[in-house]
C-alpha cells in the first residue's frame, strides 16, 4: 500500500526534509461549515415522518338566513420522511508503507516501532482528513444521486470517477431539479449552462444581475418572499458575475455589501445575501467534466436554512474520528462513521436557477 501523505515528489535522503511538520501546505478550497447552510436534525437513525400542518381552506360566504348549511373546511397537513442512510471513513496505513520516506523520522522505535498514531505524520493526515470530511459533508448532502454512474454508463460523473462517493442519498440538487419537473416555475434556466464548451458556458456579468437574480428573487413563492432569513447560496462563477457586473454600476457597489453572521461580508441583490459556495465550483468542474463542458457549473437558490434540513445521527459524528494501533495487522487505522440524509422540508419554498 502507498503512503496517504504522497512522498514522491520529494527527493529522500538522511539530509532532506528530516521533519513532515517541515512540510508546507498548498492552497486548498474548504467547504463551509455544515450549519452555516442547513438546519441540522439529530438523532435520525431510523426511518422517520416529521409532520407539517398547512394553510386552512377558505371560509366566509353570504348569509344564508335560516337553517344555514355548514360549510365544508379542512387544514391541509403533509409529512417528510427520512431515511437515514450509514456512511463511512476507513483508512489504514502501515509503517512499511512509509518506511523509505521523510515520514520515518517522525516514528517511534522500540517496541512501539508500528504505532505512529501520535506523529507529526499522523497530525498532518488528519489534518488533511478535516478538510476531506468537510467536502465529502457538502458532496453527500447537495451531490448524491442514488442512481449516480459515469457518463460511459448513462450518468453524469467524469469518466473514472468512483460512483460510490456520490450514491448514499439522494441530495438537495436532486431533489430540487425533480421538484422542478412538478413545478417549473421553481426554476430558472442558465443559458450559458447549455453551452457545449467551455468558453460558451462562461457567464455573461450583465445576465445575472438583470436577468438571473430579478427571476429567482421575483418568481419566488410568496411565503418565501416573506420570510427575512432567505439567503441566496451559489456556485463562486455566479457570484463573481454578479459582482462584475456591478463594478460599473453608478454609485459603486459597496452599498451592496451585507454582514452575515462572524462578520462575512457578501454582496446581496434586493436585500438578500448571496454566499457563494467555491467547493462547490471545485466539485462540479473535477466530477462533472465532459471533456470539453461542465454540467450545469453555474448555480444559484434562493431558499432559507429552515428548508434545507439534514438529519444525522450526531452532530458530532462527522467530526468523531478514531485512531488507533491494531497490533495483530501492524497498521494504524483510521475511522468514522455515521448516518444522514437530507430533506426539504418544504418543496415549494425555494427557487433554483441552474
């Protein structure tokens, strides 16, 4: 087996990166917290219903005079069901594996010689590893598609990607585009998203801010339109667009800026914010690559945390992540573990423009 952290662009000897906390970290786009975006259920390890009571029919006729008849009346009530799915992370590694690189120098001797459960090796994989479990967090609840497959077999993935990172649930962005096909006033189409390269996909500015973001606002549902913590999340290509839009807009475009919560600043359009979502980019461009265009790489919703709810069995589960020395194997293995599923709560109250 390799070694996680990849040793071969380095040329190893007794003189050379004697340290793995020597080495120095590229650039890596990190998905948001889970609860900066989504109502988080706990305690989901079951199938189970939450129940909605709705609007109530109307009431009010003429007066009818004697012996009146009773009028019909009913309060409309749904359901949503989840169906909690197990996920898991399993690695392992062993010493040998990394016996011939810079990695040997931050290990034990002795009896303790395998276990290198507290070296700077291991600090540094599970370093990595939160920013992993960060990404797989927002790729299980806005990507998955329990019908998921390559585009050889019919799917969407980019040939060679492994589907089972993408088929646990069926997430957001699947279940909105099939609420669409119920609703198709809930969607805004991007033009340039149908565009069969690269270069034509790319956004016009002035189409976001005078057509894409009028739509998504104004066509929304009117319960939508009146609750003050709607939030418009988007791919960073929308984002930008917007705000290259704007740069030649009289009167600048600062007075555009919103605080959010922990002193983010964000553009917004009528009042809502926008928070662009740059994983999200980074998903779409390396796991849905035709060759030569991107599935739909440009994405925007307005919608509120209320409505994008995740239920998992701990909130913590993502973040429990156990290591430990297994003697009889020799290998230091790595593990979490848990489920979750993701629901609009309700399927009217938001507006998708892809």
């Amino acid at each position: 087996m390799a070694a996680i952290l990849d040793f071969s662009q380095f040329t190893f000897s007794a003189e050379e990166i004697r340290a793995v906390k020597e080495l120095l970290w590229d650039e890596v786009i990190q998905a948001p917290e889970i609860s900066m975006l989504h109502t988080i259920f706990e305690n989901i390890v079951f199938d189970k219903e939450i129940g909605f009571i709705g609007k109530g029919g109307m009431v009010g006729v003429a007066q009818q005079g004697c012996d009146p008849v009773a009028q019909a009346y009913n309060i409309a009530t749904r359901k949503v069901k989840w169906s909690p799915k197990g996920w898991e992370i399993l690695i392992h590694q062993c010493r040998t594996d990394i016996e011939a690189t810079a990695a040997v120098y931050s290990m034990k001797t002795g009896t303790s010689y395998d276990d290198f459960t507290s070296s700077d090796y291991m600090a540094i994989i599970l370093e990595a590893l939160a920013i992993s479990v960060k990404e797989f967090i927002m790729r299980l609840f806005w990507f998955s598609d329990t019908t998921a497959d390559v585009i050889a077999n019919g799917g969407t993935l980019t040939a060679g990607t492994d589907k089972k990172y993408f088929n646990i649930i069926d997430g957001f962005w699947k279940q909105m585009l099939t609420q669409t096909t119920v609703n198709a006033a809930q969607k805004v189409s991007i033009t340039e998203n149908l565009g069969t390269t690269y270069i034509l996909q790319a956004l016009v500015p002035a189409n976001v801010r005078d057509t894409y973001l009028p739509a998504l606002v104004f066509g929304a549902d009117m319960n939508l339109r009146g609750m003050a913590n709607g939030f418009i999340p988007c791919t960073q290509s929308f984002y930008d667009a917007y705000q290259k839009s704007l740069m030649s807009v009289n009167g600048g475009i600062e007075a555009l800026y919103l605080n959010l919560i922990g002193g983010i600043k964000t553009l917004s359009f009528n009042g809502i914010p926008l928070l662009p979502i740059p994983i999200w980019d980074v998903i779409i461009r390396t796991s849905y690559n035709t060759g030569a265009k991107w599935l739909n790489p440009h994405r925007a919703v307005y919608v509120t945390k209320d409505i994008l709810a995740v239920g998992v069995d701990s909130s913590k589960s993502f973040g429990d992540i156990d290591v430990w020395y297994q003697k009889d194997s020799r290998k230091v293995k790595i593990e979490a573990q848990g489920k979750a599923d993701a629901k609009l709560l309700n399927p009217a109250l938001f507006e998708l423009a892809i």
